[in-house]
C-alpha cells in the first residue's frame, strides 16, 4: 500500500480550516445576525429550521450516492471539494449581506428562507466529499487516526478563528470600538457581518484549492450498483450501526452547538458585553488544541470506545463546571472559559472520535450489507451536524417565542421586551449541554457494538473480501 506523506495529510487538513469558517458563521453567528440584525422574527426561524432540514434529508444522502459514483481524472472527491466550495462561499456571502430588502419585509423573509437552505445544500457538496476522503488515505487505525486528528486540528483553527476573533473584526469592520460592540445598531451589525463573511467566503475557496491540489485519492472502491434514492435509504436505515451513530452524536453535537450558538446572546443580553465572548472562546480555543492531544495519549492505554467515553465525561464536568459558575457566582469570564476550556478537550476529542467511528461504520456496512457507501454514510456526518443545529433552534427559538424576545433595532441598544429572556438564555447557555452530553452517553454505552472482537472481526472479513477478489 502506498505511503501518505505527512505534507499530503497536511494539505488535506487545510481544506477543514475554510469548511469551519462558512460552519461557524452559520452555527454560531447567522442567528444573532437575522434576529438582532435584520429583525427575523424568531417564530419564523422556528419553523424554517425543522423544514430545511426535511429537504436536507433527501438532498444528503443523495448527494453522498453520487459521489460514490462518480468518475474523473481528479478522482471522485476532489471535484465535488472545490465546487462544493466555491458554491458555499457565495451562498455565505449572500446569506450574511441583505441586498436591500426592507426591514421584516417579505421580500426580506423569502430572501433568508432561500440562502438558509441553499447554504445547507451547498455546505454538502463540499463537506460530505471532504470527509468521505479519510477512508481512501488509510485502512488502518493508526492511520485513520493520525489522519482524523489532522483534519480536526485545522477544522479547530476554523472554528477558533470564528469564535475568538468575529465579535472584535465585525466591530472593527462595522467602524464600532470594541467595547461599545453591545450598542451596536442593527445596520453596523449588519455592515459588519456582511463584510466578514466575504472574507471567510474567500478564504474557504483558497483553503479548498489548497486541498485539492496536495492530495491523492486511493484505496478507493466503486460501488457496481446504479444510484436509487430508494436503495440509499435502506443501505442507511439497515445499518444499525450507522442510526445508533446518528442519534447518540446528534445528541452530544447539539449540546456543543447550544453553547455556541446561544452565547453570543448571554454575553449581548445577559452580561451586557459581547466582547466578553472572546475571552470565554479563547480559553475554549485552548481546550479545543488540548483535545488532540487526547487520542495518541489515552490511545497508548486505552480502546477507542474507552477514549470517546473518557471525552464525553470531561467534556460533561466543564459544563458542569459552567453551570456551577453561572448560577453561583458573579459569572467571571475568566472562570466561565476556563471551565469551557475542560469541556472544549473532550468535546474536542469526541468529535475526532466521531469521525473515526464513521470510517469503522463503513466497514461494519460493507460487512453487513455487502457493498461499501463511504461517501454516502459520510453524507450523514454533514447531516447529524444539522439535525443537530436544528435541534439546538428549535430549543433556542422556541425559548425566544415563549419569553417574547425581541431586538429593538435602529435604537442605541439591544433591548429584550420581557426579562424572562435572560432567565431562557442563562438556562440554555448552562443546563442544556451537559443533560444532552449524559444522554449520549448511555446511547453510546448501550448501543454501540464496533469495538473489540468484533470489530476485529469486521476487518477480517472485509480483508478477505479484498484479497478474494484480487485473485
């Protein structure tokens, strides 16, 4: 088998800086946007959330099935990072730049309802192929690790780079003092962000490219059936495996993405500065770098199914820890981000586990089922992480609709019309996560079954399969 050079690994991890930039100002940062922004009600985002994420479960694993089949000189992957890219980075751009529709108009609403979901659709076409190409660099675990934690390393640059630095550049850009960020008006807001996301659009397509010219498809294997909708829903659903996946990692993801997506808004409302944001992401920008050193440590000792159980009971302390914080104290940023920064090392590490657990899924399938749909059982990696987003809305938004929050724009201030809201986002900020991550966590204890004999099984089997038909 032919070796990966560590600048191959390098330049396939580049690709996930650009993928978690357009992933952060979407999961992070568009809901404070649409509703402090452009004034979106969010009853409206309430129900658009649950219906994007319908046509994202027709839209992913189709996408998934055809790019198992496709064929160029550039591989099967490759094409599909760099359009899927290019497409994402405009759509980013438009979704974050209001093309002068008037405020709560229903030009406005049919506008963010369309860029919503083509953000999702085009987000695919570059993240299901992008991920899909860690089976093809490695067959081993060793390997599939090294690789994993690489790709994870450059997708927590993306991601620190969102969370540390988008409160100061969007005031920077928005020509408002850092500190008067939480007195911001609707339209610095919005200049701000608009002139943000073109940047991290460029930067995405430039990490793409970089991508795709520093790697080399291989070990890969073209399914022999043609593509049916029909079929690719029966590969996903009688991989039992694959739903367990779904379901415990939506859980654990949706409790990440609550923490990010609602803290924007306990700094604004609740602490009364959004730039207190960046000093409680910075401190979890240094759990998220800690977290990749998790997995070669605690693998030198323990089984992958014991390291993921290891990261999600630090990643459940820290928040423990937050909440106790929160609630008991005056709240200290510092003391907040520290505490962050305990649950951002296992989080960190799950979500390096969580990939490498797709990798083993695909064996378990081409075990089970007798054919091998890496590309469309990634495709649920992209999609979990949405379900998971839409989870955390429709927890987030309904809070918002039940309280009556509100942003009063075009006045000096943020204004939430009834105090309750404040009690909803420390709540969310606080509880939510760690109850979501002990949830995962017995899924995943009770359910699943790829460690061990069996899992050593599986790649004999599979092994076999290969050498037989080599013959």
């Amino acid at each position: 088998m032919e070796k990966v050079s560590l600048r191959e690994k390098l330049g396939y991890g580049v690709g996930a800086v650009g993928l978690d930039l357009s992933y952060g100002m979407f999961y992070s940062y568009l809901s404070l946007y649409l509703t402090n922004a452009l004034g979106i009600s969010p009853l409206f985002l309430l129900i658009l959330a649950p219906l994007a994420r319908i046509w994202d479960g027709v839209n992913d694993p189709m996408m998934g099935s055809i790019v198992d089949r496709t064929k160029t000189k550039m591989g099967k992957f490759r094409p599909w990072i760099l359009t899927g890219a290019i497409l994402n980075g405009i759509v980013l751009a438009l979704l974050f730049n209001n093309p002068g529709f008037s405020e709560r108009s229903t030009g406005l609403y049919i506008y963010v309802a369309v860029f919503y979901v083509l953000w999702g659709m085009t987000n695919t076409l570059a993240d299901i192929p992008f991920w899909s190409m860690i089976p093809s660099f490695a067959t081993e675990e060793k390997d599939r690790n090294l690789v994993s934690t690489i790709a994870r390393t450059f997708s927590g640059l993306g991601q620190g780079i969102i969370a540390i630095l988008t409160s100061i550049i969007v005031a920077a850009l928005a020509g408002v003092a850092g500190s008067e960020l939480d007195e911001m008006k609707s339209d610095a807001l919005s200049r701000g962000f608009g002139r943000w996301s073109i940047i991290c659009a460029v930067c995405l397509v430039l990490f793409a490219c970089v991508s795709v010219i520093s790697t080399k498809e291989r070990n890969v294997v073209d399914p022999k059936e043609k593509f049916s909708f029909s079929n690719a829903i029966k590969m996903i659903v009688h991989n039992d495996q694959l739903m367990t996946f779904m379901l415990f990692a939506m859980i654990s993801n949706c409790g990440y993405y609550m923490t990010s997506g609602i803290s924007s808004y306990y700094f604004l409302q609740v602490r009364g500065d959004l730039t207190l944001q960046s000093k409680f992401n910075l401190l979890g920008s240094v759990g998220s770098v800690l977290s990749l050193l998790v997995i070669p440590v605690c693998g030198k000792f323990m089984t992958n199914r014991a390291t993921y159980r290891f990261s999600l009971t630090v990643a459940t302390v820290g928040y423990a820890g937050m909440a106790a914080v929160g609630y008991f104290t005056s709240g200290n940023p510092y003391i907040l981000g520290a505490c962050y920064m305990i649950a951002s090392i296992g989080i960190g590490s799950m979500f390096v586990n969580q990939t490498v657990m797709l990798a083993d899924i695909v064996d378990y399938g081409e075990y089970k089922l007798g054919t091998r749909n890496q590309s469309l059982t990634f495709s649920m990696k992209g999609f979990l992480q949405k379900m998971a987003y839409t989870l955390q809305s429709v927890i987030m938004y309904s809070a918002f609709v039940a309280t009556k929050y509100d942003f009063s724009a075009g006045t000096d201030s943020a204004t939430v019309v009834n105090p309750g809201a404040n009690s909803a986002i420390t709540f969310m900020m606080f509880i939510v996560p760690p109850v979501m991550l002990i949830i995962s966590q017995i899924i995943f204890s009770r359910r699943y079954t790829i460690y061990g004999d069996f899992k050593r099984e599986v790649l004999d089997a599979i092994t076999a399969k290969r050498e037989q038909m080599a013959e």
